[in-house]
C-alpha cells in the first residue's frame, strides 16, 4: 500500500508540474504571439491603412508583404499549446473555469478574426496599385485598422488574464 501511495504522490507532483509547465508556455507563446501583434499593428498596419489604393503598395508583387503563413503557424502551435495548457490543467479545480472562459473568448476573438479581419485585408491585398487614395478605401481601412486596436486589446487581455490563473490553487479536487 504505501508503495502505491508513494507512486501516486509522484504522479500527482508531475502532474502539477505538467500543469504549471503548460500554463506557462502557453502564457509564453501567447506574449511572443502579442508581441508579434503589436510590432504588426504599430509599424505595418497605419502604413497600409493610410492612403489606400496607394499606401497598399506593401501587398504588391513581386515582393509583397503576405504574413498569411505566419500568423496560421503562429496561431496554430498557440491554439494547440492552449489546449494542452487546458487539458493537464482539467483536474485543478480552481483552474478549470477560469482557462476554459480564456479559452472561450480567444475562440471567439479567432471567430472574428476569421470573419472580419482575415477576408477583409485579403480583399485590400488584392487590389490593384494605384497613385490615388480613394476615400471609401480610407474609410474601410481605417475601420480595420481601429477594430484591429480592439482587438489586439482584447488578445493582450485574454494573455494577461492568465498571469493570476498561476496563483490559484494547484492541488487536484
């Protein structure tokens, strides 16, 4: 018996372990991913939205900016660390309801994503090049450009909301 309950008291010590661990990786990747947010919407995205047609001269071929690949990878390996983040942290009582709210709203936060801002700057991507600056344009980039504020907020805040997560109790109930 007690071999048993000295076995059970490592497997729960690494579970902890596991559970912290993945927490603060998936805090990591999603600073590392917020940072990435910030460089983008502090230097790239007032140049784009400035002045379109002309100011999307960054999309345009041959040498084009495209962070499509980018962001999949980048939101993708966070989405799955997230995940697993969740899972060895599941048995923690005091954990479970507050990653599975972050959860939630990162996902819906990635529903509009996918909604509004990812079809809407492929759409400005597209456009042709042009020395004019069209105004319904401007209007509409600069509507993306300020919903894009919100919502790089809304990330930052979803990832800051994680910090107490590690100070709520770490023993399984």
């Amino acid at each position: 018996m007690e071999k048993i309950a000295v076995n059970r008291n490592v497997e729960m010590h690494l579970s902890l372990s596991r559970a912290d661990l993945w927490l603060f990786i998936c805090l990591s990747t999603y600073f590392i991913m917020n940072g990435a947010q910030l460089w983008e919407t502090v230097i790239m995205t007032p140049a784009w939205t400035a002045a379109p047609p002309a100011s999307l001269v960054f999309f345009q071929a041959p040498y084009g900016l495209d962070f499509k690949v980018f962001w999949i990878v980048v939101h993708s390996c966070h989405e799955v660390i997230f995940l697993l983040a969740l899972v060895f942290n599941w048995k923690i009582r005091a954990r479970r309801l507050p990653l599975l709210i972050l959860f939630v709203v990162h996902v819906a936060i990635r529903v509009w994503t996918l909604a509004y801002f990812v079809p809407t700057i492929i759409e400005f991507q597209h456009l042709p090049f042009s020395n004019a600056i069209d105004p319904e344009l401007v209007v509409k980039a600069a509507q993306w450009r300020h919903l894009n504020y919100l919502r790089v907020g809304l990330f930052f805040i979803v990832n800051l909301l994680f910090i107490p997560v590690f100070s709520l109790q770490s023993t399984q109930q």
